[in-house]
C-alpha cells in the first residue's frame, strides 16, 4: 500500500512573513545583489559572532571562496571528512588542491580528529570540519593543531559548542541556505570570519564586475530575494532550532527500547538535529522501501561517501556509518500527525 500524504525527508517552513519578504524585495525593484545582502551579512555575523560576512548563491560557493581567500592552490593539501557530501570535495578540487580523506568518529559522525593527525603533512593548508547533522564537532581539539580551520555549518546552524555557537571558532565558517537546510532561501551561502582581509577577498572574488586588474573572478552572488528570504528566516531560526529540539526529545523517549543506536546526546542541548540518524545493525538496504510502504522517506544521511567515489581503502568508521545509518525526518514543519506516524512506522519496523 502506497500513502498519497508521503511525508518527505526534508520541508521548509515558509510563513507568511516569507512571504511577505519576498514580495517586498520584488517589489523594491532591486532583485540582484544589493542593500538586502548586505543586511543578510551583519545580521548572520551578528547572530554567530563573526565580525564580518560575505553571502554567495550557494553554501559550496562560500567552500570554494573561503579556500581561495587562504590562498589554496595546485599542491596544497585539505583535509575533509569521508562521511560528508560530494559538495565539500567540489570546492576543493575547484582550487586544484588535494583533497586529504579522514575517517569520522561513529559516535557523532564528525571528522575523528585521530584520523585527520594520521593525514597532517608539511603541505596541509587547511582542514574543513563540519558540524555533521546539527551536531558541534569537539573544535577545542581542531584548533590545537594550529592549521586554518574552515568550520562547514551547513547543516548545524544555530548549533554550540562549550556554549558558543558554531561558525564563531573557526579562522572563516561557511554556511548554506538550499531548501532542505535549517533556514531556506532555496539556494544560498554565506562565509564568515572575524578578519576582515579574507572578507574583502572573498567579496573581490564572488564578482566580476568594475574591476580594473583581470583575475579568474566568478559570479557567486546571492541576490537581494533571497536575502530579503533569509532575513525572514533568520528571525524564526531561534524558533526552528527549539522546535527541532523539541521533536529529537520525544524520538529519544520513544525510542529508547528500540535495537539500534540513537544520535548523541552527549552535548546535550549543543545538537540542533539537523538530522535525527539512527545505526541499526544491519545493512540499511531494504528498511528505506519499508518506510517508503508507509509513506515516510528516510535516507541515508550521506548519499555516498567520499572514499567509495575516490576508490581508496580504509575508512572503517564511514562504512559502518554509510552501511547501517538511516535518516528519520526530522524538521519544524512536521505536523503533530506526521510525528506520530513516523513514530509509530520506526516502533512498527524495529
Ligand atoms: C556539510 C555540507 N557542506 C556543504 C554543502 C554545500 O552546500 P550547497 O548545497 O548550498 O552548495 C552541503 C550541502 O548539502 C553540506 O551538507
């Protein structure tokens, strides 16, 4: 039996005031990059606590122009986790860098830092670490290796770590605003850092435009839609963010009797849920038709991990996340029914 009310694996939650927004952009009769960008950067920077902010049309833009901003180049080195989206290793290999693969840690599924000490060599520029499905990667260990940090909250902002918010530690943080993120501008970036010298690169970078010396520069601009749309979404985050919390408190009470491994719960309030990801322990292929039967798409969080793509040996950790994790929706825009019948379809399948 087919449901024709599937519940999808991600919703934005679009509101009236979104709404409201957009059509007053569109009506400001400045669409492109202009003041509503520029408000979008301080009010981020000011929500994080950067000092300043360049926005770009996606969250792999702001990878790309926050590499370039460190002068990464041909024999470089990054470092990346498996366990993370192809975007992540797009950005590195549109500088010419080598992208460097290190395993996670099963617990949180973030980058192990054992893995990337493993990897340091004399040519490694920098380490992108990302705060895997909402949950603050342990940064105090990240930043005493004294190599640049890029903190990727793509899918973690709103997140703390130690009580500060994620995106606030490292040298530049990026972010991405797609439609299935925490905030949605259906597509979207933004990069962050308290030095202003990588800012105004990055702003020389994301434009062509009016410039007096030629440099391989691109078009990464966001435009003032959706700024004006990401303006409106960040006054809901704080919202959002508690809302999810709120559902991750009642899958861990639910499914606390169930055979397979909840998310961690180690930082406590720190994890926002980006995604609620559970490791059961066989080889998930078969339980995503299962919940499909029922009208729920689940996934796996990572489609594909990078060292499968790359054919190399190894990475014990990311297999075993890869091979037995499954995605649960999770999102503001879950109504009361939808939750219920997600719980009851894990209850009924484990
Ligand atoms: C961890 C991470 N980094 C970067 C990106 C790239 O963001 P975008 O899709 O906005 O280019 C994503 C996208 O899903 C992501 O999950």
């Amino acid at each position: 039996m087919t449901h024709t009310d599937t519940i999808p694996h991600s919703r934005p939650l679009v509101a009236e005031l979104d709404l409201e927004a957009v059509v007053s952009a569109l009506e400001s009769g400045q669409i492109s990059q202009g003041p509503a960008v520029d408000k979008f950067e301080k009010a981020l920077a000011e929500y994080i606590g950067q000092n300043k902010a360049a926005a770009t049309n996606s969250g792999t833009a702001a990878l790309h122009l926050a590499l370039l901003a460190l002068d990464v180049k041909e024999k470089d080195e990054i470092i990346i986790p498996s366990f993370v989206c192809s975007a992540v290793l797009n950005a590195v290999n549109h500088t010419g860098a080598t992208p460097v693969i290190a395993d996670i840690e099963l617990l949180t599924y973030n980058l192990s830092v054992e893995s990337v000490k493993k990897t340091l060599t004399q040519k490694t520029k920098a380490i992108i670490v990302p705060h895997m499905f909402g949950c603050p990667a342990e940064m105090n260990k990240f930043l005493e290796l004294d190599i640049p940090i890029i903190e990727d909250c793509a899918q973690a902002i709103g997140a703390t770590f130690k009580g500060q918010k994620v995106g606030s530690l490292g040298l530049l943080s990026i972010f991405s605003f797609y439609t299935t993120k925490v905030m949605a501008c259906g597509e979207g970036g933004m990069v962050l850092s308290d030095a202003e010298d990588l800012i105004l690169k990055i702003k020389d970078l994301r434009e062509y435009d009016n410039k007096d010396d030629y440099l391989v520069r691109y078009n990464y601009k966001m435009t003032d839609i959706q700024a004006a749309l990401g303006l409106s979404q960040l006054s809901s985050l704080n919202k959002f963010v508690a809302r999810r919390k709120e559902i991750a408190a009642l899958y861990f009470e639910e499914f606390k009797d169930c055979d397979f491994s909840l998310p961690v719960w180690k930082q406590g309030k720190e994890h926002i849920y980006y995604r609620f990801v559970i490791r059961i322990k066989d080889d998930i292929s078969g339980y995503l038709e299962k919940f499909q039967q029922k009208g729920i798409i689940c996934r796996r969080p990572v489609y594909k991990p990078l060292h499968l793509y790359l054919n190399l040996p190894g990475f014990p950790q990311t297999t075993e996340a890869w091979q037995k994790a499954i995605s649960i929706p999770l999102y503001p825009s879950l109504t009361e029914e939808e939750i219920d019948r997600i719980i009851e379809a894990v209850k009924d399948i484990f």
